[in-house]
C-alpha cells in the first residue's frame, strides 16, 4: 500500500487562484512544516514580491485576516531568504527546468503528494516527463485540480488513476492502487453531490437534467479584446469578461457521469453549458431537472435537507436570500438555495411528470480548494 505522511511537506505545482488559496490552507494545518511551491520561473525582482502576492488577495483580503483575524500582523516573514506562512517553511522551486513535472525534485524536499494546479496536464494516459504522471517520477501520489482529460479517444483510463468527488465516491479512492486522483471541478463538485442525492431517491423514475453554471471570470478571459490566435477555436474567449457575459463550456456532464455511473446505467438523460459573468468569485449552478410523478417543493427540500445532514461538510441547506457575494468564503462543495426551487406539474397519457429547477451556489475557488483539502484528507488516513 502507498501511503504518505502526513508529517511530508505538501507539493503545489502552480501558484495561480487554485494553488495560492491551497498554499494558504495548507499553511494552517499543525502537521505540516513546510510547503513546497514549483513554478519554474522566477517572479518579480525579488522574494518580497511573492511574499506580496501570497500576502493579499483582492478576493479574499489579507493572508493574515485569513489565517487569525484581523489581530496578526507577522503571518508571512522572510527570514535568511526564506519564506514563512504562518511559520511553516515555503520551498519555492523556480528553475526553468522544473516547468517540466518530470524534472520537480519533490523527493529531494520529502514531498510524497502532490497538487497539479496548473490544469495544463489533464490526460493520465500520457507518460512522458512532461505530463502529469512525471511528477510520479519523484514523488508518491499527484492529484489533478481539475478534470482528466484523454486525448487519444481510443485509450482506456489507466488503472491507478481515478476521478472521486467528496460527498459521492470518496469509497472508490484505493490507497495501494491509485496514485494519480483527479479532484473533478469546481462545477462538479457543486452538482454531483445534489444529482447523487437526487439519484439515489429517484432511481428510474429521475428522466433526465440540464445544467448550466452561471460561473465567475477565470484566468482564461481576457481583460480587455484581443486579436484571437491563429487556429483559436473559441473566440469568445477573446472577448472582455468586463464588459460581457461569455457562453463557455464545461467538463461537468462527462466528470459526473464519471463518478455517478448510475447515471448511464438508468439511462438518465443529461446535458451541460457554461456561462462566464463579470464577478471574481462565487458561481451558481441551476439544475433543471425532469421527474415521472408528482412532486412538490416541500418534498424537493427534504432530499437535500437530509443530504445536507449526512454530508454536512459538503452541502448547506439554505432557506436565506442569498446573492453571489454571500457565498465568497463558504467551504462548502454546494449550497441549495431552496427558497429559489421552482416547479412544474403536467400530464400526459394519464402520467404525471414533475420539472423542477434546482439552484446551487458555490465559491468556484475557496470553496473547490476546501474540497481539496477533504481529498487531502482522505489520503493521509485522517477520514
């Protein structure tokens, strides 16, 4: 059985939205000691300017308010050239060479688990240094903050790589035959849970789902238009994130069917679309789905109602108002917004069928890196 310390310094490879946040949050567990960052370029003229961009955030405010308050003044010091968060010890590997996962010497530094953070590499199958299983070459486990992706339509997914959400399947994680693990996105680890719940109560009577992700600017817009690149399949991309709302895709229909194979064993229809608006953080997700019989809001509230009680860590039941800003900071993988259930009787041939619009919220970045750390969780053994 591969296991890893849970004394081993964590490896980050990246440092954008994902891997600064997952730096921040590994900065607060008493196990650890240290925390090691690849980036493979240098940043700035010097390591204040890093301890600048790890020390606020325009999301989230200070690092120091993050971890204790407002009372903190010294969470981020640099001593003898080194960085400290919340005094665990920052190893910033920024060598050109170590762009190339293969080349990260985590093992030089006792890192047996890495987080892939910069989305870059997503096919498991490949097995080259510079892929995502090169970092296996100096390291224990790697897991994937985001979807795999399998180029070569033809290939199997590989044995000891596996897809699991918090709150579906963290029962399908096997410690001596997994060492690749994808974490899925932001998105699915919103709508998996509730499209699990609504699975595991409906069975054959649940027909089918539409859902869109009304979700928060990514480094992957633009500030302002630009010219596309030669050959860019989607130019909307291009377009000012500022200015507009940008119909995008997303890998959630594929990962949840991934990890709620019941989906396709029953037959249940599904579908997906994305839509990209001018905030920074906190996204909604609004299911739409179709049942056989008659159901009410009140009966839709007390699935998820019980979910949220099994799986409190996952899923909050609300019955407030919200809006898009009180969700920034929830560590929860999805909120239901029961007060904005909608729902819909007809009948036809003497059957009745039931819509019913579904709406949950989540913190697209926090929010996914809190669901990082319950799979953090999961491989040490502390679950």
């Amino acid at each position: 059985m591969t296991t890893i310390s849970p004394k081993s310094p964590v490896g980050i490879n990246g440092i954008g939205r994902i891997g600064k946040l997952m730096a921040w949050l590994m900065s607060t567990k008493e196990e650890l000691e240290a925390i090691v960052i690849s980036t493979g370029r240098k940043s700035g003229k010097s390591l204040d300017d890093l301890a600048t961009y790890l020390g606020y955030d325009s999301t989230y405010g200070p690092y120091a308010r993050f971890i204790s308050g407002f009372g903190r003044e010294k969470a981020i010091e640099i001593n003898n050239d080194t960085l400290y968060l919340n005094g665990k010890k920052l190893v910033w590997l920024n060598d050109q060479e170590y762009r190339v996962p293969g080349s990260i010497p985590w093992s030089k530094h006792g890192v047996e688990l890495v987080f892939d953070t910069t989305g870059k590499m997503t096919d498991p199958t490949k097995n080259e240094d510079n892929s995502l299983r090169g970092h296996l070459h100096n390291a224990k486990k790697v897991v994937l903050t985001a979807p795999f992706k399998i180029k070569n339509k033809g290939a199997m997914m590989p044995e000891d790589a596996v897809t699991v959400v918090g709150g579906v399947n963290f029962d399908r994680y096997d410690p001596a035959a997994h060492t690749i693990i994808s974490n899925a996105s932001c998105t699915t680890n919103c709508c998996a849970p509730p499209i699990k719940a609504l699975v595991d109560h409906f069975g054959d009577k649940f027909i089918s789902y539409a859902l869109t992700t009304v979700h928060a600017a990514t480094n992957s817009q633009q500030v302002l238009d630009v010219l596309p690149k030669d050959g860019e399949k989607d130019c909307r991309k291009t377009r000012s994130i500022i200015n507009n709302i940008i119909p995008s895709t997303t890998g959630a229909a594929n990962a949840v069917i991934e990890v709620i194979p019941e989906i396709r064993t029953l037959g249940i229809g599904s579908q997906a679309s994305s839509l990209r608006v001018p905030t920074n953080t906190a996204s909604i997700v609004i299911l739409d789905i179709s049942l056989i019989g008659e159901y009410d809001n009140d009966y839709m509230h007390s699935i998820f109602s019980k979910y949220s009680e099994r799986n409190p860590e996952i899923m909050r039941f609300s019955d407030k108002q919200l809006v898009s800003s009180d969700i920034i900071g929830s560590t929860h993988s999805t909120i239901y917004d029961a007060l904005f259930t909608h729902r819909r009787t007809t009948k036809r041939d003497g059957q009745l069928y039931t819509m019913v619009d579904l709406n949950f919220w989540y913190d697209n970045e926090f929010g996914y890196v809190c669901s990082l750390d319950r799979l953090y969780n999961l491989i040490i053994g502390k679950r």
